[in-house]
C-alpha cells in the first residue's frame, strides 16, 4: 500500500509545475496547456483521497470526472479565444496582451 | 382626505420619470409638456396636504409606517410623516420644482433625459423631508445627489465636470460622515432601549437619546461626537465655512433651472437635517454647541457677504449671497428661542424662492446678452426694463426689504439671537450685532450688481433685445408673488410653524 | 372717518398698482390718476385731522404673525402728531404730484415716475399711521427703497446710479441701528405697541442702561434717514433726482421721518438724559455743520439740500432739548417753506433747462415773476423772518434751547440762525437779482405754465400762515393739541427778548448777504482761497474720509477674503484631491496589464494570507 503523502508529493509537484508554466510561459497555448496540468494535479488529488483517504468514498472519483469534462470544455473554448485573440492582434504572446491595463 | 397621501406626493415625480422613459425622445413638447404636468400636479398634492395639515398638532401626522427591511440585528421601516418643520419645505420643493421646470425650456439637448433626471432629483427631495426613518430619509438624500451629478455633468457650463465631481465628491464625503453618525446613533439607540435589534426610527431614537435614564448606557461625550459629525454631514449640504468651496463652483456651472433647485432647495436639506436628525435627536449637545453653530453663522454672514463683494461674475456673486444668507438660518436656529427657530425655518423657505428667483433672472439676462460678467453689462434697464424690474424685485426681497419674505425671516432670526438666553449663548449680543453688519454689506453688494447690470449707460450692443417672454413671467411671478404673500401676510407660514416650533423649542429649554 | 384712516395710504397705492399695470396705456393720463388719487388722500386726511381734534385717539389692529406665544399686530392709529403729519404730507404730496405734470412733461417715463410717487406716498403715509414701530420700520423701509427708485429715476446717468445707492446704504447703516433698536425694545418689554412697550419702560421694567442702549439705537435709524451728522452724506448727492422728489422725499417728508420717529419714540429717550443729550448735541453739531458747507456751494438744490440738513439739525436739537413741540412745529413749517424752496428753484431749473449752477444763473426776477416771488417768500420764512412761518418755528426752537440752559448749544443755534438767513440770501440774490451770467441760449427764462405756479403759490400761503397754528395769536393752539396724552415738562415759549434777539440774527445774515453778493452785483467768482473755504467747498472732505476709512478697507478685506478662499481654503481642497488622485496614479502604474503578473501576485497573495491565517491560528505551533 503506498502512502497517501505519494500522491499528495506527486500532486504537488505536478501543481507547481503547471503553475510556473502559467505565469512565465509567453505561448498562450502553452499556458493552456499549463492550466491542464493543475487541473490534473487536482484530479490526483482528488482519486487519492477517493481510495485510500480517511473518509473514502466515490465522490472524488465523481469530481475527477466532472473536473474532465469542464477541462475538455476549457480547452474549446480557451483555444477559440486564442484563435480570435490571434485573429484580432496577430499575436498570442502573453506578453503584448495587455487589455487589462485600466 | 386621501390615503397614504405622503407617499403619494413623493413617489408621483418617479412615476412621471418612468412614464418619460416610455415616450420616444423625439417628442420634445410631449415630454416638456408631461414634466410640467407631473411637477404641477405634485404642487396640487403639497397644496392639499397644505390645507389638510392640522395646525395644532405640534407632533407629526398623516404619517404612515410599514415594516421594511429586517435583517435581523437590524430593522428598517418605510415610515413618513410631517410637522411644521417639514411642511412649508415640502410645499417649497413642489413651488420650486414646478418653476424650474416651467424653466427648463432653455435646455434643447437630450432633452428627455434631463427631465427625468429632474423628476427622480424632485422624488429625492420630497422623500428627504416626509422620511421618518433614518434610513430612508439617508437614502432619500443620496438620490438627490445622483441627478443632480449628472445634471451639473451633462448640461453644465464650460467648467462642468470638475464642478460635477467636486459636488459629488464632496457631499458624498459628507454623507458619509453622516451615515457613520446614523448607523451609530441606530445601534446605540437600541443598545440603550434594550432592543434586540437596531432601529432608525427618528421619533423612537429621539427618545432613546433624550430620555435621562438611558444617559449611562449613552455617555456624553460619545453623544456630543455624534452631533459633531452631523454637524460636519449636513455642513456640507448647506454649505458652512469652510465645507462650501464646492458651491460657487456647482451654482456657476449648473443650468439656470438646475441651480435654481441646488439653491432653493437642495442647500435646505442640510439645515434640514441639523434641525430634525440634529436637533431632534440630540437637543441637548445642540445645545452645548450653540455658541458653536452661531459663530459659524456669523462667520457665514460675513464672510459669504465679503465675499460677494469683489465677484466679477453675477452668478458667483449669487453664489456668496447664498452662503451669506444660510449664516441667517444658522443664527436663528442656534439661539433656542421662538423667534430664532421660526425665522429659521422661514429662512429656509424665503431664501429658497429669492434665491431661485435670482438665479433665473441671471438666467433670463445671459440668454439675452451671453454673459455673466458683470462689467460686460450695464444699462440694461433701457432694453429689458420688465427682466431688470424683477431683478431689482428679487435683489431688494434678497437684502431683506419688508414687504417680502427675507425681512420676515431677518427679522424673527434676529429677535431670537438677540432673546438668546446667555446659559445657550453668552455672548449673544456681540454675535447678532456682527451678525446685523452683514444686512449692510448685503446690500452694497445687491445694489452694486443692480447698478452694474441695469443702470449706466447701454452697450449698443444690447440694442432691441427681447424683453420678457411669456412663458419667463411664470417662474418670476410665482416666486416674487410667493415671497410677497409671505412678507405681506406671514401669518400663513408662521400658523403652520408655530405649534411645531412652542414643542421643539420646550423641548430644549425643558 | 377715524375708522376709516387706514383708507387714507390705499389711494396712492391702488394709484401704484394702477400706473404699474396700466401704465403705458396710461401715459398721458399718468398725472391725473396720481393726482386723483392723492387728491383723496388728502381730503380724507384734512378730515381726519379736524374730527381728530374732537374726540380721542382712534387705533384697530389685525394679526401678523405669531411667534410662538406672541403675536404681532398691524394696524393703524390716529393720534393727534400723525393727524398733523397726515396733513403735512398729503398736502405736499398732492402739490407735488401737480407740479411734476409739467416739470416730467417730456419724460418718456412718466408713467413710472408717478407710479414710483404713489408708491412713496403710500409707504410715507402708512409710516405715519403705523401704531406699532415695527409697522414703522417696514414702511420706513419702503420710504427708503422708494427714495432708492427715485433718486435713481434717471439711472443711465452714472452719478444718479450712484447717488441712488448711497442714499440706500448710508440709511441702511442707520436702519440696522433702528432695527437693532426695535428688537432690543421687543424683548426688553414683550411688545412692538407704543403704548405697551412705553408703559412697560415707565414701570421700570427695562434698566436704565438698556433703555439708554434702545434709545441710541433707535436714533441711529433717525440719524440716517434725516441725513444727521454723520451720516448726511447721502443727501446733497441725493439731489441727483428729479427736483419735485427732491422737494417732496428730501426736504418735506422723508427726511423728516427721523424727527418724526425720535418725537413717536419720545417716552423712551426721555428715560435717557444721555439719549437726550446726545439727540442734541447731534443736532447741533448737524445745524452748523450742514449750514458752514451751505455758504460756498454753487448748486442750487445741493445748497437747498445742506439747508434741510442744517434745519433737521434744529429739529433735533429742539427735541433734544425738551423742545418737543418746537421740534414738530418746525418740521410742519419747514415741510412747507422747503417743499415750496425746492418748487420753485424746480421751476427754475426747468426753465433754464437743467442748469443748476448758481454762478450761471441771475436776474431772473425780471422773467420769472411768481417763481422769484415765492422763492423770497420762502426764503424769508427759512431765514425766520416775522411774521413767516420760519419765524414762529425757529423761535420756539430758540426758546427750547434758551430754556435748556446750554451755553453751547445755544451759541451754535445763535450761529446757525444767522448763517441760515446768509446763504439763504447770498443763493437768493444770486439767482433772482443781477444780470444773467450763464449760458445765451436760456438767457431770457418765461415763467412756467400754472401746473406749476399754482403748487408754488399754494405752499407759499401756506409758508405765510402756517406759523400762526402756534403762535400766541392762536394761543398756542398746536401745543395744545399735540401735547395730549403725553407727559412732557412745560414747553418754552420764547418772549419778545428771544424774538428781537431772532429776527436781528435773520436780518444780519440777509444785510450781510446784501453787502456780499446783492448791492454788488457780483458776478459769479468768489475769490478767497483760504483754508477755511477750501475746507467748505470740500465739504469737510467727509467724502474722502468715508471711501478711506470705511469703503476702501471694506473692499481691500474682501480681496484679502477672496484670496483666502482661493488659494487657502479651496486650495486645500484641491490638495488633497489631488493627492489622492496621485496616489491612485501611482498604484495604476503597477497594473501593466500581464496577466501572469497578476497571477503571480495573486498567488503570492494568498500564500501571504494562508500563512498569516496559520500562524494566528497557531498551526504552526
């Protein structure tokens, strides 16, 4: 039986690796792909402690499977706003996006 | 007599302003011709409530009240009701109103727009003066600032929107000053009723603050930095010195028909406040800080009426004659006698129409000539003598000449800051004398802008203007009519005031 | 009719009302209802007058307005001093009104100026039946404001503008003191009613030190409206005026109001030696004044004018000296000898076609028959000269003087009464004897049409016989009449020592003015240049004084003021709206758009605020 602090280390790790691509990557496609990885360190996360947690239950599992489907649905739709971000600047670096500027 | 008559009145200006949104913007005279109607018909309603209104009742009446909002810790009632103090202001809101809308011709763009605006700002006023509850009547008071922002921002003069956001930034800060003091004086009140939750109700937080057994649950100082801060709430309002730096700025650059409200009515919702939330709340702190509030009259006074003096711009000059004339109300209500509150109170109404009536004029003469600056003008007498006529009308009932409404009110706040007992003021007699200087510098002033505009010698330039149109000679008409009938006949305004003022007074002094 | 007296102001009124509704239809008809209209007031009031004369006083009164438990009252009263002011001022009024038909003939405006008239008539006759003093201060007020319209009627001229607006404000400063006075009064004794508040100071109820306070206040409002020293310096500008109103507001009536009100308010001010004391020594101090400038002007009215001032000055004087009667009897008299002084010089001011400069004028008793006549006749009676009106007058004045004891009031009066008959004459014979000296064109003046002669003859009668109504020919009739109800101490009558000693002062002044001006025909130039002459044609440089030491540092404190605001107070303001919008720039700048920075920071955020949570916790051990 592996120990739960595994996956949990594994998750991490995962996590912070997704979050450093997210906020120095300057491909906006990579930093989608980024966002994937968190989401997937989550689902880690989640089926642990799903079988071998101290409350174990089916509905990690229920999430991960939720959390599947709405980052396939992410996917679409983060790719359809990079090809009309493309579309409107010519560019998907992160770093010439600045429309957040007030 | 109709129920729920209060409500009525107040809400009847929103309803007009929701009708409006539903009329297509290119009907210009359906929308002038309904924003006319609506204000009328509102001074119909106060014209009822007027006649309706039992003058021996000292406490409020037709007053209405149904549970609110309750979130539990708090409570809040939609309560309304009037008394002698609301009343003459309730009928002057309406007076004004309807005149500043019969005004309003000389606004030609978005026109439907700005009549809504006006008509949700006539509901922000009205509901200020029948509001019960503090909550309702902060709420009330907020509305008014909104339109009025937007009124001064859209269709002001050149220097529109610092003057816009300097109105709005600086009540807002005011208002501010005076929630805290509200939210303080709910949660406190309850605190000493022994309420499980907080209330705004005016009447009941009257009693809760001036009722002697509850003076532990409440100590003094926390109630004298409650008055201080609205004192400094509703200062702005009025505007005192030094919180009025906003005003020459907003009058100057609001339209004509705007500023005739921002004067007439709106700086009344500060004196307003002091005398019923103030006042009302906490008589006896108003009255530790008598000495206090009649300084800062005096000050007003002289420095407003200094002031005036050395303006090159008649509508500045007004502007200063305003603060001027708000020292008056300041020193009547300061003194805690009869006379010194009624001629507050017939302050707040006399100076309301002169001021209006003013502001117009001023108005009616740049439409003519396009300025204000007063060594561009002169000798307009010879061109427009029925629009000079008034303006001398309205300079003379301005700097007090009996007959009109000024000298009523003049008169009555001085006998009270001169009756003032020396236990609430005592130095009263060195106050009013000072005081008195100011009604001669009032007049230099008026006279000099008089003499500037309508006498000397005529620019060519002003050859064959029109004189008065006929739509002009309601807004003039109706305001020096009304403050003749007061200065002739004050015996209508002070009926009404009079059981209101004996209660609110007793209840200082007692 | 007693009743009925209140009826009296409302005809000139509805003669206002009309003329301001009506009046360019009106036009041409303007004189008639003026005239109509006071020409009913005035019968009224002779009615008035004589029934007064049989019964008791007469007052009604309606409510005003309450002020918490009081309540003020307006109404009217007839007592036997309004009864004679009654008189006095619709008779002149009604000349007057006729004597403008002719000299405002070409005026485009005349419809205002009778409206104004009326006006001014209302306001004057409702002071006078006022019961109360607040009444009084509100058509005290009127008065003012109609004086303010009237002086002002021309207002393109610049100098009439401005005249127009010191007559009000230097009378404003008066009205305060009168306003101040009539408060003070209020609540020191509960009531506005002469009656009560008299009552009410003769039970001792106000201290002697307030009731000398209400006193000096109250004169303050009579030293400005009756032009006293120092605030006359309204009143020769105010000649800026047409002459009727000159002669009807600022000689005859108005003016006059001052001395009217210390005589109303007389129970007060004899509470108070000091108020009485300082009433004299004012009026005094305003007779010779007012009479030294009268010597060197050059302008017809403006000399009339320091002569109404100097004579008010008498007035007060005789009031001040217990001279009660003698006060009022002179202001009846002067009503009449000076509304008839300004008349006529009217006529003539009209007939050269408004010159008014006495150096360019002489010799026209040889053209103007009715106008010389009646000037001299006036000009006698304001020199006192028996058996004019101006003498039975002045002499009672005297007697009041004599009998106070004074040294030096009696001296300045002495000095006063022989000055007046000097200037008076030095103006007469310059103007009526001699050759013409002014302008060729109007060299040969014609007497005016009977609009006009008519008014100066009628008050010339009345300028003749008026003085008798107190004189021992009448047995002091007057007296008798006014003295009732109130408790005065014995008037003076003067004896014939006083009037010998009257007349040689009169008769010296015109001898004088004969050896200066009238034998030697002199023309126009005065050639002494002494001090003292620059001193009078200055007019004691009081002018100058007041623009230095009031008008000047009054503005130059506004300005002062004005920076403050600017700079300091909304200075302050803009301060800290500035500062606050700087800061927010500042925090705007960090906020560069990248939203990897703000992810970033987003993240670093909440690690802070986990671990500062933690740690408050005691996660952390």
């Amino acid at each position: 039986m592996v120990s739960i602090q595994f996956f949990l280390a594994l998750a991490a790790i995962l996590f912070c690796i997704g979050l450093y691509g997210v906020l120095t990557r300057r491909h906006l496609v990579v930093v989608l792909i980024c966002i994937e990885l968190m989401l997937n360190a989550v689902n880690i996360n989640l089926v642990a402690f799903s079988s071998i947690g101290p409350f174990a239950n089916i509905t990690g599992q229920v999430f991960t499977l939720f959390v599947i489907t709405v980052a396939a649905a992410e996917a679409a739709v983060g790719l359809a706003i990079l090809i009309a971000l493309y579309r409107n600047r010519a560019s998907i670096d992160a770093i010439k996006q600045d429309l957040l500027r007030w | 007599m109709i129920p729920n008559i209060l409500s009525l009145l107040v809400f009847l200006p929103l309803a007009g302003a929701i009708v409006l949104l539903l009329i297509p913007r290119e009907n210009k005279n359906v929308i002038r011709s309904m924003a006319v109607g609506t204000s009328l018909l509102a001074l119909v309603l106060s014209v009822a409530v007027w006649s309706a209104f039992d003058r021996t009742v000292s406490g409020m009446q037709m007053g209405e009240s149904y549970p609110w909002i309750d979130f539990g810790i708090v409570q809040i009632d939609y309560a309304l009701g009037i008394d002698g103090l609301s009343l003459p202001l309730l009928l002057l809101t309406t007076i004004i109103s309807t005149v500043a809308i019969v005004a309003s011709f000389t606004i030609r763009e978005r026109v439907k727009e700005y009549y809504v605006w006006t008509l949700v700002l006539i509901t922000g006023m009205l509901g200020v003066f029948a509001a019960l509850d503090l909550f309702l009547f902060f709420l009330f008071f907020e509305l008014t600032l909104i339109p009025m922002f937007f009124i001064i921002g859209i269709w002001g003069g050149k220097k529109r929107s610092y003057a816009s956001f300097k109105f709005l930034l600086y009540t807002g800060l005011g208002s501010a000053v005076m929630f805290m003091a509200f939210i303080a004086l709910a949660f406190k009140g309850a605190d000493a009723m022994n309420l499980a939750s907080a209330t705004f109700n005016m009447v009941g937080l009257a009693e809760a603050f001036s009722n002697p057994s509850n003076s532990e649950a409440i100590s003094s100082t926390f109630k004298a930095g409650l008055f201080l801060a609205l004192l400094v709430g509703f200062a702005v309002k009025l505007p005192i010195f030094p919180l009025h730096t906003w005003l020459p700025d907003a009058y100057a650059e609001a339209p004509i028909p705007a500023t005739m409200i921002l004067a007439g009515v709106l700086s009344k919702l500060g004196a307003y406040g002091i005398l019923r939330v103030g006042y009302g709340i906490l008589p006896d702190q108003a009255v530790s800080f008598a000495t206090l509030i009649a300084i800062l009259g005096v000050i007003n006074i002289i420095y407003g009426a200094s002031l005036a003096l050395v303006q090159t711009d008649l509508r500045k000059l007004i502007a200063y004659a305003s603060i001027s004339h708000m020292g008056i109300i300041l020193l009547g209500a300061a003194s805690f006698t009869q006379a010194g509150v009624q001629g507050a109170i017939f302050q707040m109404v006399s100076h309301g129409l002169i001021t209006a009536l003013l502001f117009f004029m001023a108005g009616a003469l740049y439409v003519r000539t396009k300025t204000y600056t007063l060594s561009e003008l002169g000798g307009l007498a010879k061109s427009v003598p029925v629009l000079t006529g008034f303006m001398l009308a309205a300079a003379l009932a301005s700097l007090g000449l009996p007959g009109m409404s000024g000298f009523v009110s003049e008169l009555l706040a001085f006998m009270g800051i001169f009756g003032a007992s020396p236990d609430v003021i005592p130095q009263a007699t060195v106050i009013a004398v000072i005081g008195a200087l100011g009604i001669i510098l009032t007049a230099a002033y008026l006279l000099w802008a008089v003499q500037r505009t309508a006498f000397g010698q005529m620019d060519d330039k002003y050859r064959g203007l029109h004189d008065a149109r006929p739509l002009e000679y309601v807004p003039m008409i109706g305001l020096l009519g009304a403050s003749i009938l007061i200065g002739v006949f004050p015996h209508l305004l002070s009926d009404v005031i009079n059981s209101t003022v004996i209660e609110f007074v007793s209840r200082i002094g007692g | 009719m007693l009743q009925n007296a209140w009826i009296i102001p409302f005809f000139p009124l509805i003669a206002f009302i009309v003329l301001l509704l009506f009046g360019k239809v009106l036009k041409p008809y303007a004189p008639y209802v003026g005239m109509v209209a006071l020409g009913f007031s005035f019968v009224a009031s002779v009615v008035v007058l004589v029934e007064r004369m049989g019964t008791e006083t007469f007052g009604a009164a309606v409510e005003w307005i309450t002020i918490g438990e009081s309540t003020v009252t307006m109404g009217f009263e007839v007592t036997p001093l309004n009864a004679m002011m009654l008189f006095v001022v619709t008779s002149v009024s009604f000349l007057v009104h006729v004597f403008s038909k002719q000299y405002m003939r070409e005026d485009d405006r005349i419809h205002v100026f009778y409206a104004y008239l009326g006006l001014f008539s209302f306001s004057m006759l409702g002071l006078v039946l006022a019961p109360n003093i607040l009444q009084l201060f509100i058509f005290w007020e009127l008065v003012g404001l109609c004086s303010f319209l009237l002086v002002g009627f021309w207002y393109f001229k610049p100098e009439a503008a401005a005249a127009a607006k010191k007559a009000f404000l230097v009378t404003r400063i008066g009205d305060v003191g009168l306003l101040i006075g009539l408060i003070l009064l209020f609540n020191a004794t509960g009531s506005f009613e002469y009656g009560a508040a008299f009552e009410a100071i003769n039970n001792g109820q106000v201290s002697s030190g307030l009731v000398t306070a209400i006193a000096l206040c109250i004169f303050l409002g009579a030293v400005g409206k009756s032009a006293q020293f120092p605030l006359h310096v309204w009143l020769p500008d105010a000649m800026e005026g047409p002459t009727p109103v000159s002669a009807l507001i600022h000689a005859a009536t108005m003016v006059a109001a001052g001395v009217y009100l210390v005589a109303v308010m007389y129970p007060v001010f004899q509470s108070s030696g000091t108020a009485l004391t300082v009433v004299a020594y004012t009026g005094a101090v305003t007779a010779i004044f007012a009479a030294s400038i009268a010597l060197v002007n050059t302008d017809i009215k403006r000399i009339l004018a320091y002569s109404t001032v100097s004579q008010l000055g008498l007035m007060m004087l005789a009031l001040g000296t217990a001279g009660y009667v003698a006060g009022l009897f002179h202001l009846m008299t002067h009503a009449f000898f000076k509304g008839l002084l300004f008349l006529a010089a009217g006529s003539v001011i009209y007939a050269l076609h408004h010159r008014q400069n006495i150096n360019e004028m002489g010799g026209i008793w040889r053209n103007m028959k009715v106008t010389s006549v009646t000037f001299l006749i006036g000009a006698l009676a304001l020199a006192g000269v028996f058996p004019l009106a101006g003498f039975w007058s002045k002499e009672g004045v005297l007697a009041a003087v004599w009998s106070h004891g004074d040294p030096v009031l009696l001296s300045i009066m002495i000095i006063t009464s022989f000055l007046t008959a000097f200037y008076m004459f030095r103006l007469f014979f310059k103007v009526f004897l001699g050759q013409f000296r002014g302008d060729p064109e109007v060299s040969h003046p014609r007497e005016n049409t009977k609009w006009m002669t008519v008014p100066l003859v009628t008050l010339a009668a009345l300028a003749v016989v008026a003085g008798v109504v107190n004189s021992p020919l009448s047995g002091y009739a007057l007296e008798g009449f006014l003295v009732e109800g109130l408790t005065l101490g014995d008037q003076a009558h003067g004896g014939i020592g006083l009037a010998a000693l009257s007349l040689f002062l009169s008769g010296a002044g015109i001898l004088l003015a004969w050896v200066k001006y009238g034998r030697s025909q002199a023309v126009g130039t005065e050639h002494s240049k002494g001090f003292i002459k620059t001193l009078l044609v200055n007019k004691y440089y009081m002018d100058e004084l007041y623009e230095a030491v009031v008008v000047t540092p009054v503005l130059a404190l506004s300005r002062v003021l004005q920076r403050f605001d600017r700079f300091a107070v909304d200075g302050t303001v803009n301060v800290v709206a500035r500062s606050l919008r700087s800061v927010g720039k500042a925090a705007g700048k960090q906020h560069n758009g990248q939203m990897q920075t703000y992810g970033l920071v987003t993240i670093v955020g909440s690690i802070a605020i986990l671990v500062v949570a933690f740690m408050v916790r005691g996660y952390f051990g």
